[in-house]
C-alpha cells in the first residue's frame, strides 16, 4: 500500500500552502508537478537541498518561500512520499495583452512606462499582489490633481495556455472646483495681495481661461514655497505656515483652503561676512557681492548672490563649487548676520568633447564651433557659448549639454553635447499657386549642410507670372579655420514689374558676386563683396519720378530703345547676433547694418544703399514658448556724383518695396508707397504756320494728372513690428520647433525723399488734388493678425490672416496670404 500521509503544511500568502512533516529524513528523490513554461532545473535552482540530504520541517519551509521568491509560481504544496518530496505547483499567468480604457489624464506611453517598472509587462509573469497597489496609486495620483471622485480598475481576463489579458478601466471624472482660499494669521499683507502670486485661483471671471481654480495637491505645495518666498522676499525672516486645511464637500466636487500663518517680524542685515576658500578671488567675490548692511533681509538676493557667485567660479575651472549662507539671527534686534561660505572645490578640467546625434553632419563641424576646449579647464560660460553656437547653426533643431565626471577622477570631466538635426536643405520640382504669384514653375537644390560639412550649396530655376530665375551659389563659412568665410554666386532674373504689382517694366539681369566674412568677436562678423550685375531695361512707361533719370540715360534718337546698364558695386556689412537658434529663435537678438556702392568711373549709374535690420526677441516664460518679437527694418538710398552736368538718382529698379509677409502683411506684395505720376499738356487746335508749326499749348496749368494705382517704390524706408510667439494649439511639444504661431501689429512706410509736390504748384486745383506728398514719411500704413509658419518637407511655409489698421485710399490690401519656400 502506498502511504501517501501529507507530511507538512505551511500557510503563505492569501492562498496559502499546506505541509505536513514527519521527523527529519533523508531524501531519496525530488519532484516538481505542475510546471508547463517554467523548465524543471529552473525550478530545482530555487530549492536549497539535494538528494541525500537530510531534511526536517525547517528547510522545507525555507524552500517554500525561495520559491514563491522566484515569482514564477501562484501556489505551492509540498506533499512526502516515503523518502520522496513532491512540489505540487500553480504557475503565474502570463500577461498577453495589457489595455487602458477610459484614461485622458494619463497618456498610455506614461501608464505604459509606470507598469514596466513595477515589471508589469507583455511576456511577464502576472504579479497579482501588485495589481492592488497600482490601482491604490493611480488613484492617489487622481486624488492629487482634485480628481477625488476617480476610480481605477484593473480586470484580468483569463486566456488559454496559462495566460491573461490585463484591462485598467478609468473613470476620471472632473477636478474639484476652489470654492474659497483663506489665509489665517496675516496682518501686514492681505490676503489678496498674497494670494494675487499664487497659481491656484477661485472666483475667476469667465473670460481668465487660463485661471487654475481647480484644486491640485502639487500646485497648492508650490503656492506655499511661492508665499512663503514673498515674505522672505520682505524680510519677514521667521515667516512661517504652520499648518494647511483642505476641506471637501460631499460631494466631492469643491473643495476649501485655509492656510494658518505666522508672520513674525521684519529682520535687517546685520553684517556680510565671507568665510572659506575664495580661490584668490576675494576683491572680485567681494565686488559683486549685491547684499549690504542695514537693508532688510530678502531670501530672493541672497539665492541670486549665491548664484552669481558659483557661476563666477564656474568660469575658472571650479565647476561644483559650495556656496551657502549661513544666518545668525537675533531676535532681540530683530537683525542677522549673514555669513556666506564658500568652498570652490577642486579646479576640474576637460578630457574629452564628444557629440552624439549628428548623423549627417561631421564631427569636426561641430567642433569648430567649440569655445571650450579640451584639456583647458571647464568653464561653464564658455560652455554655454558652444551650446549657443551649436544652436544656432540652421541645420540644429536642438542642442543639450551635460558634463560628466571621469570614474575615479574627481578633476575630470567630459563634456557631452547631444544633437538634434532637422532637414538643412530641400529639392523641390513642381507647379505651385499663390495668391501673390499666381501659377509658378519651380525646380532647385538648396543644401546649408552639404554632405555634412557644414557648407551652403545651392542651385535653383523658378518661374512664375512675374519672374523667371536661376542662380548657384556656394559659401564656405570656415574658409579658414579662424572663421573666415568664402562665397560666390551667379544668377539671371527676367522681371516683369507690371506682374508684380509694379508701374510697368521689364529687367533682364545677369551677375556674378564674390563675399568674405571675418569673425570680430564672439558675436560680431564684418564682411565684404564685390559683384558685378548688367540690367537690361524695355517696356518702360515714362512717368513723372523717373522721367529725370530716363532723361538722363535714355538715347533720344530712340527713345523706346532697350537701356542696359552695367555696374560693378562694392559693399560691405556688420553684424552681430545673440540669438538662441538659427530657426525660430526664442532668445537674443540680432542686428545687421549694410552698404552697397557702385564703382565710380567704371560703372554706368553711380548710386549707394544703406540698410538696417533689427529683431530682439524677450522671452516671457522659463521655457521660452511665450515670446516677444520686435523688429525694424530702416533702409535709404541715392544717386551720388553727377552724370552730364545733372545729379545721379538711384534707379528705379533699386527702389525700396513694402507689402506683403516680408513687411507689411495684409497688404498685397510691393504695393505700398508712392505711386506713379502721369502728367499731360492739354493742347489747342490751329491752322498750321507757314514754318510747319502745330497745334499751340495751353499753359502748364492746364495740364492734366493721372495717378496710378500701381506702385512705383521709394528710396527711404522704415518698417517695424512687434509679434506675441505663442505655443501652437493642438499640437504636441515635439512640433515646438518646427511650427510657430505668433500674433502681429505691423506699421511702416516707403517714401521718395526726392519728391517735391511743390512742383506741381502751378497745376489747376482739381488736377492738385489728385496727387499725394510722396516725400512724407508719416504717410504710414499698420496692420495686424495672425501668422503660422511651419517647417515642412515641401520647405519653409508660411500662412498670414491679417486685418489693416490704418490704409491710404486705394490700397490693395490682402487679409490671406501665403508663401512656400520662404526664408526665415
């Protein structure tokens, strides 16, 4: 008979595990029943004896537990045959699928990656003791954002073959309303000029949508460091909130806040002392040292003096530097005394630079914008100045820097940048159609990081109702490895200006141009060019601004002949940037000041243009997403020497043009400024004379005026504008850098400082009325809207919604446009 007598019984866990023991014997064999994916030497390793052992109660017991340890088995039985000890064994299911329901709060990559590390996970083994506490924690992390009627659920669903299905069901519900928030014990400050800094709000207007007046555990914790900061900020240096009462309704649905606080007393400075190692630079700590003696105490400066005093040692080498203030107060005086120790550390030094991310783009590209060097010591300004150079390269979308210690050296770092690169060129091929340009034909090749070394190659045909052109250009922005840079260009363009909202003309030009840039500072560049450029002008109608310069140039034997002009021009440019990226900066500003000038003697109009260009950009927010954008744009131009006795002019192809999303959007392309003058002499019948005579003229008083609705341009300019950069709505953090909205006022004018009404003082008045004082500059014009630029794989493209504010009589004004291929 086979004596199957339970020997041992051991309770474990919510299901428990019986065994019942005999005296202590030696084991003859070892059995495991029950496994299916587990392997049996798995199982054997988690069992602490052998055949041959002897066994008693204990080691039974203490296997039992290595098992359930191992987390692979639900149950666990041990039964004894004879010498033989069997392990009956219930193996944990396998999770096949895991799915949320319900869920808005929490994102499913978020809830995916807080499973996975409670290891809850497709393939794994199923935990079921830990299904309870993750239900317990989503919903205390409901509780935290005034979630507090959320429920979480997790059902397992059983499959074949030992595994389970594991659905989380959400029911989120809506954040608790701030009914009221009190503060108790304050007498110098009321509650509303405190409360007035907080994040968490209550009895919001409708129109503060962007109030927080829903409770949240998180932010409330920062209201308090935010009021307590505001007293210490005011000296109040034994402020205190001594204990914080949220109070629900039942219903759950609102919720009240007392905050019961002590404010104590102003304190005053007693004395600033340093004490520690100043690494020889005491005379300059001291110097910067903003806190003085006898002012009230403010925890704000203090925090900014210890500051500014590690990034000063930051710069030299010491890159962990200690810096604490440690206050003496005196509650009988109400003083302190503060003393501030400093401990600079070792001086730590850079072993190696390494990049990570750029796979298109060469190492030793990024390594040329370097300020911080290998083997010099770490400073943290110049490091910041690489992350800025690095940034503002036009093919980065994103730069992060972070330093690492050397294992088992406490003076050396590395220092690691990690890239982002976006598209740095395109190829476009295709029929296109805009508003401003109509059908368009267009092919070309624009490359700012050729073959990753960082050099600008481009080659480009376009075609549309009033251009046609084609050029190649090639700019090598480290020439030399001092930063010098080398570029050239060769174009044609055939321009029709009467397509381009223009007084008519057409200009055929061909040219060839060589540029060198030369690095002054950190932030300054001076360059310089010599080009040469043939304009070939027909179809022109002579009206009254240019009708000097036509005289002047025009062979009057024909006067419908084809003009060509030749000059060779010189110029020459500084400029200095600040800016935090090279494509939609956020940060910094830029500014850009240019001369271009023919060559006397040796070219056929001699005229020169200055120009302008300022943008800063003030960023309202830690992250840079609300920004400010101001921008001016100042440009003036003229004829110098003289040419047959008579003053040059500039011609009237390099007038300055505004309208459109390069100025003044909300106004049709190039159609702000003066306009062309047609003027006509009013004749009279007669018989002709014996000489041959005609008709006699009346008088110019008689004559006749005409002005055009088609711009002519000038040769002064001004315009400006501010921009609110706000985040895009809808989309994801991600798209921040490749897709911008921002809210616009533009404002600005052309004008012709050679225009003189008084010239046409003799007019009859009806025919003076017609014209307008083209030399005045406050002729402005203002508009403003909405723009949305946006990186695309098409190219930069770029959608304006604009409404005029101020507009002169016949303007053509535009309240949509758009524009593909733009440079930004």
């Amino acid at each position: 008979m086979i004596i199957k007598k339970l020997a041992f019984a051991v309770l474990l866990g919510a299901l428990g595990t019986t065994a019942q023991a005999a005296e202590e014997f030696q084991v003859e064999d070892i059995e495991v029943k029950g496994l299916q994916r587990v392997a049996l030497g798995a199982a054997l390793t988690h069992i602490p004896f052998n055949v041959g052992d002897n066994l008693n109660k204990f080691r039974i017991s203490q296997s039992i537990k290595l098992l359930y340890k191992s987390g692979h088995f639900n149950d666990i039985r041990v039964y004894r045959d004879g010498n033989r000890v069997i392990y009956r064994v219930k193996e944990r299911e396998t999770i096949s699928g895991i799915t949320f329901d319900g869920n808005s709060d929490l994102k499913d990559e978020q809830l995916t990656e807080s499973l996975d590390g409670s290891n809850i996970r497709v393939g794994e083994t199923l935990d079921r003791t830990v299904i309870s506490g993750i239900e317990i924690g989503l919903e205390d992390f409901y509780h935290s954002v005034g979630k507090y009627n959320a429920d979480v659920t997790a059902t397992i669903t059983h499959l074949p073959r030992n595994r389970v299905n594991l659905e989380f069901k959400f029911t989120e519900g809506d954040a608790a309303a701030i009914k009221q928030i009190n503060l108790i014990g304050n007498e110098v400050f009321t509650d509303a000029q405190v409360l007035d800094k907080t994040e968490l709000t209550f009895d919001s207007p409708w129109w503060n949508f962007m109030a927080q007046d829903r409770y949240q555990k998180q932010t409330l914790q920062g209201d308090m460091e935010t009021i307590n900061s505001y007293y210490l900020d005011r000296g109040y240096l034994r402020f205190n909130v001594d204990s914080t009462q949220v109070s629900m309704t039942p219903d759950k649905e609102s919720v009240y806040i007392a905050l019961n606080v002590t404010e104590g007393e102003t304190y005053t400075i007693s004395d600033v002392e340093f004490i520690g190692d100043m690494a020889g630079f005491e005379q300059t700590i001291r110097a910067i040292n903003p806190l003085q003696v006898d002012k009230l105490y403010n925890g704000a400066e203090i925090t900014y003096t210890e500051e500014v005093i590690s990034k000063f040692l930051g710069r030299f080498g010491y890159a962990y530097p200690k810096v604490t203030t440690i206050p003496d107060i005196n509650d009988e005086d109400h003083t302190v005394k503060l003393s501030i120790s400093i401990d600079p550390g070792k001086r730590v030094y850079v072993n190696r630079i390494n990049f990570s991310g750029n796979h298109v783009t060469a190492d030793n590209v990024l390594r040329r914008e370097m300020r911080q060097m290998e083997g010099a010591w770490l400073s943290n300004s110049v490091v910041e100045s690489s992350k800025a150079w690095l940034q503002r390269l036009p093919y980065m979308e994103t730069v992060e820097v972070d330093t690492k210690q050397i294992p088992g050296e406490d003076d050396l770092v590395d220092v690691n940048f990690t890239v982002k690169e976006q598209p740095s060129g395109s190829f476009t091929a295709g029929i296109g159609f805009g508003d401003r340009t109509g059908l368009s034909l267009n092919a070309g090749i624009q490359q700012n990081n050729f073959l990753g070394t960082g050099n600008r190659v481009g080659f480009s045909i376009n075609t549309n109702k009033y251009s046609k052109s084609a050029s190649i250009s090639y700019t090598d922005p480290y020439f030399t490895t001092d930063a010098v840079s080398l570029g050239g260009q060769i174009f044609y363009q055939a321009f029709d200006a009467g397509s381009a909202n223009l007084e008519d003309y057409n200009n055929k030009t061909y040219g060839i141009g060589l540029n060198w840039g030369f690095p002054i500072n950190e932030y300054v560049r001076v360059g310089f060019g010599l080009g040469f450029k043939s304009n070939s002008i027909s179809s022109l109608n002579s009206y009254e601004q240019i009708q000097q310069f036509y005289d002047l140039h025009a062979d009057p034997n024909n006067p419908d002949s084809l003009e060509e002009f030749n000059n060779f021009d010189v110029n020459a440019n500084i400029s200095r940037t600040t800016l935090n990226r090279g494509t939609f900066p956020s940060a910094g500003s830029s500014q850009q000041l240019s001369l271009k000038m023919t060559t006397p003697n040796s070219s056929d109009v001699q005229y020169f243009k200055v120009n302008f260009d300022s943008k800063f950009y003030f960023p309202l927010t830690r992250n840079q997403r609300w920004t400010v954008l101001t921008r001016l744009q100042l440009g003036y131009g003229n004829g110098y020497g003289k040419i047959y006795g008579n003053d040059q002019l500039l011609p009237f192809w390099e007038n300055f043009r505004a309208g459109g999303s390069d100025t003044l959007r909300g106004f049709e392309n190039n159609t702000v400024g003066p306009r062309a003058i047609y003027r006509g002499p009013t004749s009279i019948g007669g018989t002709p004379d014996p000489t041959g005579g005609t008709a006699c003229c009346l008088g110019p008083d008689h004559d006749t005026i005409n002005v055009s609705s088609r711009s002519v341009g000038g040769n002064a300019i001004a315009v400006g504008g501010i921009e609110l950069i706000v985040p895009t709505p809808f989309l994801d953090e991600s798209y921040a850098n490749s897709v911008r909205t921002s809210f616009f006022v533009d404002i600005g004018n052309v004008w012709d400082t050679e225009f003189n009404i008084a010239d046409y003082q003799e007019l009859a008045p009806v025919e003076f009325d017609k014209l307008a004082d083209f030399s005045r500059e406050d002729r402005y014009r203002a508009s403003g809207g909405l723009s949305i630029q946006w990186l695309s794989p098409m190219g930069p493209m770029i959608f304006n919604f604009a409404k005029t504010i101020k507009e002169e009589k016949d303007d053509d004004t535009a309240f949509f446009s758009f524009n593909i291929g733009k440079t930004f």
